[in-house]
C-alpha cells in the first residue's frame, strides 16, 4: 500500500504548471491533482502573486486574438464586410477586461482545490534584496532583474516549510534548480505526472467501482473487522456497545490511485455509507432513585437491547492486483477516524 504520510505533503504549483494545465477551471490532470486534495494526500499553496501570474498569461493569450477589435480600422472593415457593427472599445480596455475576468476564473480554481494564498507583501524584501546584492539564491547567474517574483514565492514557500512540513514545487522552471541546493525540506519536480511519482502513485486512475461491486461481502468483512476495533460511543450515559455486525456497505464517492511499482496495489480514498446492528447495554435511567444528598441518580437495572445504525465514513483501502495490474483482492481497508457516536433509542422507537 502507498504509504500515507503523518502529514498531509504540502505542494506548491508554480505558474508555469497551473498556465499548461489549461484554463480555468483546469483541465483533466489538474482534476487529479483536486482529487489527491481530496483524498487528504496533499495540500495546495499558491501565492497571490501566483494567481496574477496565471490571470496575466491566459488574458494575454486571448488578447493575441482580439485585440484588434480595439481598432477603429478593423471594427469599420467587420462592418463593412459582414454588416455586423462591433461595440466601440480600446485595447487598453479588453486587455483590462481580460485580466480582470480571468482572475476571478483563477483564483475560484484555486479555490476549488482549497489551496492556500500566500501574501507576498509578509517577505521581508530587505531578504530579497540581500540575495540580489550577493548574487545568491535565484540571482546566481544572467538576467537577475527577472528572478524577483520566483525569490518572493520562494521566501514564502520557506515560511512554511519546516522537517515536519516539507514542500514539494512543482515547477518547469529551471530557475528553481539551484536555490532548491540549499533547502533541505524543499523537493522540486518538474510536472504534475511528476509529482504524483513523488507520492508513489500515478496519474491515470484505475476502474475499481464495479469491483467493489462485485466483491461486495469481502467488503462488508473487512469494514466489520476495522469497525470492531474502533471506538464505539453510544449516545446514553454510561452505556456499552457489546457487539456490531455490518450488514450493508454502500459504496459513495471514490477516489483511486495506482501505484508507480510494478504489481503495486491500488490505493483507493473515499466514503462509505454503513450499515449494521449494535446490541448495548446501559442503566436504566428512566427507573433510577435520586439521592437528593448527592444530587445523583443511582440506577438499580440494566437495559439491553439492539438497533441497527447508519453512517458515512471517510476511508482508504489497498488493493491488490493481478498480473495485468487489474484490481484482485481487498488487501486491507481503514477508517480514517477513530470514534463513532450512536444513537441507541431512534425517535421510531418510541412510537
């Protein structure tokens, strides 16, 4: 099974990478990328300059093939040619438009993804400039002026980085190459596919829906096992669970990833709605005396019954495969919590 850090990895996706992914939302590989967000494998960093970076290059892109619309020329001939009038505009105002919309799409992508902004304005640039100065850093080499940007995120991107909280960049820019040397809790790849190499999984996600569906009692069986040796806490004061038995595992929203090792498991994330019967004993409450000197109710039986429960939990599974990589065999699933809260006398009950 792909091993699961302590710590959600922290990455960091430099503009060069988010611009090839494709325009906001993102195209399929960037969904991947939301996917391992919401596998809880990894979390998301980017900075606001970032985003302008993002916004500026795909406004450009699409002001290459406008911009002629802010020409009088161009707007008489359309109307000319095609007896179609074009509102009156100036380039200084589509490219403006552009970046303006474009950065609403950009930062809502990022959004989605639940990334974290990073100011730039909280680097102290008196750092900055020091490595300028010195030629270190990002300025080790030709054309210095034009490494400002990537020193500031990279400042910021050091903020947040520690031994317990590496950062992954994934960058195509060869800019980071050597200011990388130095930092020992910063990896640096080249693309997404790369990035997903780092964590031991691929890119492409394996079809495995239909073979939970068909292997439905292996699943049940191993969700009762882990579901024994979870904390079960029931609703009434001083109650135990006894005994639960899952009876029905309905399979919600999966998430898979294969791994880079040949004949490697399948990593699976996601949720499942079960189903089982508890039995449960606790006081009986509802006949107990009060002891009016210590303010306490003291019970003088037991209740016994059962009931069956519902309830979502968030899990990871390892799957092991055959000889064509297709999926086997259940090698191992975990809740990925701990604790289950029950209700022991449903509303019904009473009725």
């Amino acid at each position: 099974m792909p091993k699961e850090s302590d710590e959600t990895r922290k990455v960091f996706l430099d503009a060069n990478v988010v611009i090839a992914a494709g325009k906001p939302p993102g195209g399929p590989v960037l969904a991947r990328v939301r996917d391992l967000v919401e596998a809880g494998l990894i979390t998301v960093l980017t900075t606001d300059l970032t985003v302008t970076e993002v916004a500026k290059k795909h406004a450009e892109n699409d002001f290459k093939v406008i911009a002629e619309v802010g020409r009088p020329h161009f707007r008489k001939l359309v109307e000319d040619v095609l007896g179609t009038k074009l509102p009156t505009t100036t380039k200084a105002e589509i490219k403006a438009k552009l970046i303006a919309a474009y950065e609403v799409a950009t930062k809502a992508m990022f959004d989605e993804i639940g990334a974290k902004t990073l100011t730039i304005d909280d680097v102290k640039p008196s750092i900055v400039f020091e490595a300028y100065a010195n030629s270190n850093g990002f300025f080790n080499g030709e054309g210095k002026k034009d490494q400002f940007p990537d020193a500031f995120i990279f400042e910021c991107l050091k903020a947040e980085t520690d031994k317990a909280n590496p950062v992954i960049i994934v960058s195509s820019d060869v800019d980071f190459d050597k200011p990388i040397v130095a930092e020992a809790d910063i990896a640096l790849v080249k693309s997404i596919p790369d990035l997903f190499s780092e964590l031991g999984l691929q890119v492409k996600a394996p079809e495995i829906d239909n073979f939970l569906e068909q292997h439905k009692d292996e699943l049940i069986a191993v969700a009762n096992l882990e579901l024994a040796n979870a904390g079960l806490i029931g609703d009434v004061e001083d109650s135990e669970i006894d005994e639960v038995s899952v009876i029905e595992v309905d399979v919600g929203v999966l998430r898979s990833f294969g791994s880079i090792e040949k004949d490697g498991p399948i990593l699976v994330v996601g949720q499942l709605m079960i189903t089982a019967n508890l039995s449960y004993t606790h006081p009986d409450w509802d006949s107990a005396a009060y002891d009016s000197e210590d303010k306490v109710l003291i019970p003088f039986d037991d209740v016994a019954g059962e009931t069956e429960v519902q309830f979502k939990v968030d899990v990871s599974m390892s799957i092991l495969v055959d000889d064509n990589g297709d999926p086997e065999e259940i090698e191992e699933l975990r809740f990925r919590q701990r604790d289950f809260y029950f209700e022991l006398h449903p509303f019904e009950d009473y009725k």
